[in-house]
C-alpha cells in the first residue's frame, strides 16, 4: 500500500470448494477480508483502489463490498 501502486487486488481464492475447506479456507474475495484492506488502505494510501477479484456473484454481495464510510472501494 505504501509502494505507489494505484491499486490493490484480493486473490481469487481457490478454484475448488472442497480443497478450500479441507484448507479451512474460503472460495472467492471474501467480504471481512476485503473490509480489512480498505481499513488498512484509508490508514496507509486513502488514494490506493481496491479491485475485487473472484466470488462476486450477486447484486447483493457487490453492494456489501461497496459500503464503507467514504462510499465504494476505489475512493
């Protein structure tokens, strides 16, 4: 974040759901993680986008990502 880039992207995950959780992991960007990089983007680069990648798959999921005080990630 402190590195200059314009933005930051979550991973995608893993592709297979059972392999994830035998990892105890998740599939897709998920929303408490991607909370916490725009957390700790507002402390380091306000200025630094974040692009969410994988597991977006409903309206609903995509405006839970976008609430945070200032209005959406990218801001």
């Amino acid at each position: 974040m402190q590195s200059g880039a314009d933005f930051i992207k979550t991973s995608t995950g893993f592709e297979e759901k059972d392999y994830a959780e035998k990892l105890g992991n998740k599939t897709g960007a998920q929303i408490e993680n991607v909370k916490l990089m725009a957390e700790l983007s507002r402390k380091y680069n306000p200025r630094i986008g974040i692009k969410v990648a994988g597991g977006v798959r409903t309206y609903q999921q995509a405006l839970e990502l976008m609430r945070r005080p200032r209005g959406n990630l990218t801001q």
